[in-house]
C-alpha cells in the first residue's frame, strides 16, 4: 500500500446531512421546552390548589358564621373570607361550584375545628346548624320575648316582632305560649312563631270557645282575661279567684282599676303610679275606660288560661296582693280598705 492509499485511508467519511435532521432537532427541543412549561404550570396549578384550599382556623366568638334567608353562596363566600379562614372571597364560591353543591341552608355554624375546605364545604352543605334553647317565662309580652330571642338565639328584635302578627297585620300577643323552645339559631322567625303558636292551640282548655261564649265573651277577649289573671296572681292557687273578680267587676259593668292593663303602655315607677299616670289617656287604662283592654297585655302560661276558662264562683269584686305574693279577697269596697290598712300600710 502506498503512503498515498494510507494517507487516503485515513481522511474521515463525509457523509451527507440527512434530510430534515435540523428539523427533528427543533422538535425535540421544542417539546423539552413545553415540558418544562408544563411542570412548570403543574406546580404553580399545585401550589394555587393548596392555597385554594387552605383554610385558617377562627376560635373564639368569631368561629361561627351565620346563613340567613336569601344569602347567596357567592355572600357566604366573602362573608368567611371575612373572618380571615380564606385566602380569596371566592375560595368557598368555587369550592361550591367544583363540588356541585346545594342550596344554603338557614342557621348559626360552627366552624371552630373547620381546618380545610372541604370540613368546611361538608358542614355548610350538609352539617346541622347550630340550635339555641329559650325559655320564654310566663307572663312575657311578644316585645319581652323579641328581646330574649335578640340576645339569646341570634334574630333581631325588629324582625321577630314583624313575624309575630297575624294576616291582618295585628299583633300575635296572647298566642305565643311561653315555654322552652328550642330554636334553630339565626333561624327564620316566622317558624319560632308557628311553633308557638301550635304550642298553644296544643295546651289551650278544649272547651275554650264554649266557656268565653257561657260569658258572652269571644274567645279572644277571655284571652285578654287570662292575661290578667297571668300579670296579676303569683300564685297558681289564687288565680281562679282572680279571674272570678275580673269577671264579676265586668258583670257589673265596673271598671277594673288595674295597674296591669296601665303598665302595658306605660311603665311604672316602683311599681307605683302618680293620680297624674293614673289619667293616662289610652284604652289600656282600666281606671278610665270600663271593660277589657283592647288586646291581652301579655302571653299567659297554663295556669292562667285554665283560671280563666274555669273560674271560680265567688261574689269578690276586690283583691290585693300582700307582701309574700299571695292575693287577699273582698267583697266590698270598704273590706278591701281594711285590707290595704292590714296589709300594705305596716301590717303583715
């Protein structure tokens, strides 16, 4: 072999570019760079996720957060954006919307414990409300009760006492039994007044209509009779014989002089009214106006209604009540003097 031939031997092979190389080479870069795009879009997308659903528990008296008629998922939604849980005031908007959720259910929540979104999406879809217990005592007025319910089951005031009239727009007073309820909190109100007023139709005497009509009376007017008896008696004993006053003063047409039926409208002093209060011009005024006043002046327990319905037969047209609570009787005006020198001016 000649040097030549060596010297040929050893020059490299030129080979041809190979069709579209260039081109593959762009290709195979390009799809490095979409997936390095594409990593880089999953973990921002991961990293959103994780702040979309990351919530930061509330303690004390704002871990709790209220539904009311007409709210909209998109309110409760910056409503616990605002109680700083979440990080966007649409979090909860969308969470909702990803898990096809319902319809807002009324109440009080409680979102103490609530440490991610869906503990949170679970208990305002589906999770009970909280409930309040009241106990509304005998005797209360509908605006008495409207002030418990304020403070104690989350409905104003205002709208409890809209909720608390009949279809005429007359108020309900008389007919909301007082018992121990217990209430959805921050619920509606016109059901606290429904169950209250089923409660009562539960508990009045069967033979109400008939007795108030014995008396010439309708029923609703012996049901201003028995919120009196419910104002005016302590004592469960005494109440038939006050009820059998108040009816023998109307047989008689006499007035009923009742500080009671005055204290309805306007508040006493000490319990105690001036000859000037006592000429209060308003037909709650039993000491100016004879016969009953124009509406029951409270709601009446059990005991009242049943004094009212089943009164005793008595011919006392006067009472008192003594220091202890319990009511002294008379027949005429000159033995209820004698009373009040025995009882109320430094007797026992």
């Amino acid at each position: 072999m000649t040097e030549m031939d060596e010297d040929t031997l050893n020059i490299p092979e030129v080979t041809e570019p190979t069709p579209g190389g260039s081109l593959r080479r762009r290709r195979v870069g390009t799809m490095r760079l979409v997936g390095i795009l594409l990593i880089l879009a999953i973990i921002a997308g991961a990293v959103g996720w994780v702040r979309f659903i990351h919530i930061v528990p509330v303690e004390g008296p704002t871990a709790y957060v209220d539904i009311r008629s007409g709210d909209s998922v998109t309110t409760l939604s910056q409503r616990i954006f605002a109680l700083g849980m979440t990080s966007s005031p649409q979090a909860l908007r969308w969470y909702w919307r990803l898990k096809r959720g319902g319809s807002l259910r009324e109440g009080r929540y409680a979102l103490k414990g609530i440490d991610n979104m869906e503990a949170l999406y679970q208990l305002l879809e589906s999770g009970p409300p909280l409930t309040a217990r009241v106990m509304f005592p005998e005797g209360y007025t509908v605006k008495q009760m409207a002030a418990l319910l304020q403070e104690q089951a989350g409905i104003t005031a205002a709208d409890f006492l809209k909720a608390a009239r009949d279809d005429k727009g007359k108020s309900l007073e008389g007919r909301l039994f007082p018992d121990t309820y217990d209430f959805m909190y921050a619920g509606d109100p016109a059901t606290m007044v429904a169950r209250m007023l089923s409660r009562f139709a539960d508990v009045v005497p069967s033979d109400w209509a008939a007795q108030a009509a014995k008396r010439n009376l309708t029923g609703d007017q012996l049901l201003r009779v028995a919120s009196i008896v419910e104002k005016e008696a302590k004592f469960d004993a005494d109440r038939p014989l006050v009820a059998s006053v108040l009816f023998n003063r109307l047989a008689k047409k006499m007035p009923l002089q009742l500080d009671t039926t005055l204290g309805y409208v306007l508040p006493s002093t000490g319990g105690f009214y001036t000859y000037a209060q006592l000429k209060y011009k308003s037909p709650y005024n039993t000491y100016l106006h004879a016969g009953l006043p124009p509406t029951p002046i409270c709601n009446p327990g059990l005991a009242s209604l049943k004094a009212a319905a089943h009164a005793s037969t008595s011919t006392y047209y006067y009472f008192l009540a003594k220091p202890d609570g319990h009511c002294v009787f008379a027949r005429t005006y000159a033995e209820h003097l004698r009373n009040i020198q025995l009882y109320l001016a430094g007797g026992h």
